[in-house]
C-alpha cells in the first residue's frame, strides 16, 4: 500500500487556468473520490495523476517518489476509463496481458496472472473474445481486469460506470466496493455522480472552479457543508437552503420562518454566541429534507424540534417515503415525510423541523459560519 | 413495423406499368453510360478491314484478339516498335513503390497529427492540407529544378519521388481524419501500459486501420496509374508511364490509323485501376464514411 500526496497543483491549458493550487493527501489503501460538475477539473487531475498531461507547477508523489518527470508507464499506476478504452483489435485475454507484456514479464506468470484476475472478476469465459462481443458491464469488467492484473500502487478510475445502465452501474459501484475492501489499493475515483462519491469513498474531495471546496469523510462533507455549493452538490434531495432574519425574542435568537399566510418565530438554541452577531440581519439556513418530516423517533426529548403548518405545493413519492413540497421565506423547500402522512397538493399539513443539525450560511461568501 | 400490408402496393396495371417505365429507363441510362466502353470493346475485336466497311457499333463479322496482341507486343511508339508492354510495367513499378510509401507515411503522421499533437501540428498539418489544393502543373518548374539537382531527372526514382510527395496530402488527411475518431483514451490506456510511440502505431492503431489503408490505396494507385502530365514532364523514352505511351502510341502514325490497336491498348491501361475499383470498392465507400456514424 502506498500514498500519494498532491501537492499545490496547478494546470493551465494556454491561458486558462483548469487546477488553481489543489493539495490533497491520500493515505495508504485509502479510497478518494473527486466530485463535481462538469468542468471542474476533476478528470484533469486525475490526467496529472497519471502522468498523460504536463504539470503546470507544483508535485505530486507516489509514496516517496516525486513523479513529476516519471513518465506513465513507470508511476506504477493503472487507470480504468470511461470508454472503457478496450484495444479493439485484441481479445480479452491479449487486453489483460498487453501491460504485462510491454513490460517482458515471463509467459508462465503472465498465464497465472490473467487466470487469477478473470477469476477474480469471474470473466474467464470471456477470455477468447473481442471487445465487440461484449456487453458493456461485460467492458467495464475487462476494463477493471486489465488494471488489476499489473497490480499497481495506485488504482485511477476516470467516470468508469458513467456509460452504464441504471441498474448495473448500482451493481457494478457494489462490486468496486468489495474489490477495494479485497486489494486495499490506493485508488483515486473521479465522478460526476455525488451517489457514487457518497457510497464508495472514505474521503470525497469536492471540486469546483479548480478549487477543492471541501475534503472530508462522506458524513460531514453531507452533514456538514463548508458552502452552499458543496451543501447543494452534496445529497439527493439536495439541502434546503432557504433566507432568513434573526431576530431576538427574550433570551433566545429566533428565527423568522414564513410559510403561507403565517410567520413563525422559531428559537434556536443551538451554540447561542453564533448568531450573535446576526440579530436583525439576512442569513441562509440550510437543512436537510429530512430534518423536516411529521415526525422523528425520540422527537420527546429533541427540543429543538418545531411545528410549522404549511401548504403542500408538490409530492414527489419515491417509495420509502415522500417528498413533499412547501414553500418558506418564498423558497422552495423539501421535507421527507412518511408516504401515509403526506398530504395532497393545495392541502395544509403539520410539519416538524428539527434545527440541532442545521446549518448556517452567510448569504455574501456563502460560506459556513462557525 | 414488418406488417406486409404496409410494403405491399395493390398490384393494379398502372402500378405494373410505373414498374415497367422505371426499370426501363434505368436500362436505358446503364446502356447510355456503358456505351463507349462497349464501343471500345468491340472496336478492339475486329480485324481492320471489318472497321473500314462497317460502322462504329456493328457487330464484329469474325471476333479476333491480333489487335489486342499488337498492342501489347509489337505496335509502334514513336521508333520502337515492341507494344505497350515495357510501359505497363513501367506504370506498376511507379505505382506499387509510389503508394507504399505515400500510404505508410501518412498513416504515420496521421497518427501525429491527431494523437501526438506538439506546439504548432495544427498550423503545419494546415499547411499540409494545403498540398490538396496545388494545380499540377504550378510545380513543374520548381519539381524538375529539384530533381535535376537530385540527380533523378527523366527517371522512374524521380517520377516516384514526385508522386510520393504530391500523394501525402492527401493521405495525410486521410488517415488523420481516421484517427480522429479513434479515442485518445485508447492511446493514454497504451502508454499507461507502458508501450511507446511506435508500439502504440503498430500495436494498436493499425490493426484496425484497414478500411482507411483501402481508401488509400484506392485513391493513390488510381491518381498515380492515371497521371499524365507529371509522367510526360518527368520521364523520358523508355521509363515513360503507360498513359504517356497510350498518347504516343495513338499519336504515332504510319499509314493507316489502327482504330482496334489504339482501342485495345485504351483498355489495357485502364484495366487496373478498373479491378481495383470492382474489387475493393464497397470497401472505399465504407471507409469513407468510416466513423461518421457510431456504430
């Protein structure tokens, strides 16, 4: 197992500058995912990364070596495309071994090596044929057998499920998780997708503009946004982030929360000094769809639970529960709630908003305020 | 979708005869376009005294292949009188070096161009380009200059080399227009599995190149086979090309004019590239469009 620590990258095509100073280290066996939208550098990187394209200024090691003048084929990486990138003219077999032949490892232990890995990815009857002849899970298999068999120090994968269907990408995300776990590689995961970036990483690092916003664990980069962009980014339904004033009502700082014909005055009693320095004036609250519902277990000893009444605007059903629509400050906002307590379109109905997790933002630097 | 009723057209006479004036006129259009060729055939087969008495499209009285032998073997061309045989293989030792080496060079800066492109490729590969658009005969001067000081002048080296350079532009584009639709991620998938620059070109890339190397070839034995002008300028006497020796061997006039000789030595020149068309055509269509559709 072996780090890689990214050290004050920057790119830039021409002019334009793509990476603008990215720091990341990535311990030994850990699994890091780079999300963000598109052109957010992410995949550049991960092409710095792999040696494919010239770094503009800064380093990057792989364990102790600085491989800022190592060509590709010598960082000891492998990379899994999102095309696949499959050599058309060659069978299965000759896609596994072709990195092991440049690289005049014996025949014998070539054999073993596809063996092992076709067993690994249960593709051995698939050895015999031409890219053509597969299905595209059947690719993105051959694709992940063709960077195993070099066992490398570092494993890159490049949006490698994005051409995949629905239901296999959800299984094929699966079976990466369980490779991970096996091989404990070090792997740099880059995709749009912030499902796929919550559910593989032991770190997601969020890009946007060339700026990493935020690297942590996927719980705090959900439960804990740096910014409203990672705060949106992150999480599906998105989080609410809706304007509202601070007010003082006798001891406490309260929020003001209109919802329909009605204003709310909700205190909130979370660290008190934080919203000081807010009294009278706009901030951003942002909470997550399901810290507004009709109900939450314990919700007796929660005191920071509120009702609110308000208008159903739009449901959306997605099975385990619902998700209703209402609108606050003129912001729209989702609550999770339970698909037997949802009420109709244009039907009033009781909410509860829980705020000992909810978030605030300034509304001029978006940023957190802590 | 497939549901016959759909396809299948009352059959009414009116239908039939729309039927009947369609093909009909197509076999008129076939007979219309083939009928010089079919002249030429014909004419090619008849004894001389058979041209004189009859007209252009009448059936040979007696069917004889003496004109075809002239041709090849004794007609004259200016003083030699051994047939235009020398000069058909003159044409295919021109053209089988001449398309080689245009056709392998361009693959390879096709590849450069669209894979490795460095500071300046695209401005250069313009320039490139620019070779499509040069009219023949503006480089004579320049061309015969150069090979007079190669020391190649009037010989089958120097019309090689002029069809060699003269054909890159065109292959070039060819195989660089392929190769831009084969992903770079194939190429980044090569290098990061360690194989290099020519590893990847022979490895990788032209295994499946085959469609854009029969466009090639195609394109480049036909223009070569069919010069004239660049053999007339640059080749003399004995090394001439068979369609210098084809306007020679028309031009050159001793008594009586020998329409059947002249005919059959046409259509041995233009055989070639005519199989060569028949043969790999539907393969020149299809890498035409090679990559213009996904598939």
């Amino acid at each position: 197992m072996v780090s890689l620590s990214i050290r004050n990258i920057r790119k830039a095509f021409g002019t334009t500058e793509v990476l603008k100073g990215i720091s990341i280290d990535v311990a030994p066996g850990e699994f890091l995912v780079l999300v963000g939208p598109s052109g957010c550098g992410k995949s550049t990187l991960l092409n710095l990364i792999a040696g494919l394209e010239k770094i503009t200024s800064g380093e990057i090691f792989i364990g102790d070596h600085l491989v800022n003048q190592v060509s590709p084929k010598d960082r000891d990486i492998a990379m899994v495309f999102q095309s696949y990138a499959l050599y058309p003219n060659m069978k299965v077999r000759k896609n596994i071994s072709f990195g092991l032949e440049t690289r005049k490892i014996p025949k014998s232990e070539i054999e073993k090596t596809v063996q092992k890995v076709a067993n690994m990815l249960q593709i051995e009857d698939l050895l015999d044929r031409k890219p053509a002849q597969l299905s595209g899970g059947q690719r993105q298999r051959v694709a992940m057998g063709r960077a195993l068999a070099r066992s490398p120090s570092v494993f890159l994968f490049d949006e490698p499920l994005s051409n995949l269907d629905a239901k296999l990408r959800v299984e094929m995300r699966t079976e990466i998780k369980l490779l991970h776990q096996r091989i404990a590689t070090t792997i740099v995961y880059v995709t749009h997708d912030q499902i796929e970036a919550m559910t593989l990483a032991d770190r997601i690092a969020i890009m946007k503009d060339g700026i990493v916003q935020q690297l942590d664990t996927p719980r705090n980069v959900y439960e804990n946004p740096v910014n409203l962009f990672v705060a949106g980014f992150i999480g599906s339904h998105s989080m609410n982030v809706v304007p509202v004033r601070v007010v003082k009502s006798g001891q406490s700082n309260c929020l003001l929360i209109k919802t329909g014909e009605k204003t709310f005055t909700i205190p909130v009693d979370k660290n008190p000094s934080l919203l000081n320095k807010w009294i009278d004036r706009e901030l951003i609250l942002g909470f997550r769809p399901e810290q507004i519902s009709d109900g939450f277990p314990n919700q007796a000893e929660n005191n920071q639970i509120h009702t609110l009444e308000s208008k159903v605007e739009v449901i959306e059903p997605t099975g385990p529960d619902t998700l209703v629509f209402i609108r606050i400050n003129d912001k729209k906002v989702a609550c999770r709630v339970h698909p037997n307590a949802a009420r109709h379109p244009g039907e009033t109905m009781k909410l509860m908003l829980d705020l000992s997790s909810a978030i605030f933002f300034d509304s001029d630097t978006e940023e957190q305020i802590s | 979708m497939n549901d016959p009723m759909v396809h299948t057209a009352p059959k009414t006479a009116g239908v039939f005869a729309g039927r009947l004036f369609i093909y009909g006129l197509l076999i008129l259009m076939v007979f219309y376009f083939l009928l010089p060729f079919i002249v030429m055939v014909l004419t090619s087969l008849k004894t001389m005294a058979d041209i004189r008495t009859g007209n252009l499209i009448s059936w040979p009285r007696e069917f004889t292949l003496d004109a075809w032998k002239t041709a090849w073997g004794s007609a004259c061309i200016a003083v030699e009188c051994n047939g235009i045989k020398v000069y058909f293989w003159n044409s295919v030792k021109i053209v089988v070096p001449a398309v080689t080496i245009s056709t392998l060079i361009g693959a390879a800066n096709g590849y450069v161009f669209s894979k490795w492109k460095f500071w300046g490729s695209e401005v250069l590969f313009s320039l490139l380009l620019l070779g499509c658009f040069i009219p023949f005969q503006a480089i004579l001067l320049p061309m015969a200059q150069t090979l007079g000081k190669l020391g190649l002048s009037q010989s089958l080296a120097g019309l090689i080399l002029v069809h060699i350079i003269y054909g890159l532009a065109f292959t070039t584009l060819f195989f660089r227009n392929y190769y831009v639709t084969i992903p770079d991620e194939l190429v980044k998938a090569a290098r990061i599995d360690g194989a290099g620059f020519f590893r990847i070109f022979w490895k990788i890339l032209l295994p499946v190149s085959t469609p854009i190397f029969v466009v090639c070839v195609i394109w480049q034995m036909t223009q070569i086979w069919n010069d004239f002008l660049f053999g007339v300028v640059f080749s003399a006497g004995g090394n001439q090309p068979i369609t210098v020796a084809l306007n020679n061997l028309v031009n050159t006039s001793t008594g009586t004019k020998a329409y059947n000789v002249d005919m059959a030595a046409a259509i041995i020149a233009a055989t070639p590239t005519l199989l060569v068309y028949i043969v790999a055509g539907k393969y020149f269509v299809r890498g035409l469009t090679a990559g213009s559709v996904k598939g």
